[in-house]
C-alpha cells in the first residue's frame, strides 16, 4: 500500500520555515517559541530529521523532515506533519492512507540537530506498507562486543 500524503498549507508558504538570521533575511519568522527556534540546528534547507518512534514499544518507525512551521504543526495538533523534500510541501501521515501518527511527546537532542517524534501509530508507518521504514532492509554487519 503507498501512501500519498496530502499536503496540508499554510496561506501563502511553500517553502521551509526558518527563523530569520539577520536584518534583510527573506526567511519568515519561525512559528515555535523563540527559545526551541534558537536552539535548532537545521540543514541548509531550513529542516532538522525527526526520528519517529512508538511510544509503547520503543519502535522506531521512520524518518522524516521538519522545518519550523511542520514542527509547530506537529506540537499543536495531535498529528505529525512533515516537510516533503521531493515535493517541497507539508504533509500530514495518515491522511492519505489512514495509517495516523498520534503525537505523545517530542523531544530535541543534545545537539539541536534531530527531534524524537514519540507516536502512537495507527496501521504501517511506510508509504511500502510495512509497520516500519526498516522491516526487512537490514545490511550485513560485522557486530562489535563489548570488552
């Protein structure tokens, strides 16, 4: 099952949303409180990764991308919603396919540069239609021991 997310706009945005970082900027002003704004650390597009997790099970479900308006989206609602990279819009999961994130925290690392989505996941979390990003896609390692 794929699933197409529906992108879910804002008036008048279709590009990233970033704290502006000087006078001039043609950046919007960010959405979130000026203290989580400030302590992001975003790529060059203006998005930080956002690992998604199960909150019960400890799962991590997949990956995806937020920028500042996604995020607040995300914090505000109940739902997550991300920034599409390939289609340069925000989507929120499920709404397609009814496979829904419910949100139950989100938390930022140490370094500001990634976000823990901790969800509720409702159906598969991948658009290929298994419960993770990464069932069956594991590589060939050589493990480590400890000592």
């Amino acid at each position: 099952m794929s699933e197409q997310p529906t992108p879910v706009h804002t008036a008048g945005s279709a590009a990233p949303h970033a704290p502006a970082s000087s006078a001039g900027s043609t950046l919007p002003a960010s959405p979130l409180p000026r203290e989580l704004a400030a302590a992001l650390k975003r790529d060059a597009a203006g998005l930080v990764a956002a690992v998604v997790q199960q909150y019960d099970t400890n799962e991590v479900l997949m990956l995806g991308w937020m920028d500042d308006e996604a995020l607040h989206r995300t914090m505000t609602t109940g739902r997550v919603t991300f920034y599409s990279r390939s289609r340069q819009e925000y989507w929120r999961k499920g709404d397609t396919s009814g496979h829904v994130q419910w949100v139950k925290s989100v938390a930022m690392d140490c370094d500001g540069d990634a976000l823990l989505v901790r969800v509720d996941q409702v159906g598969a979390a991948c658009h290929t239609g298994t419960r993770t990003c990464f069932d069956g896609r594991g590589l060939d390692v050589v493990p480590g021991h400890a000592g």
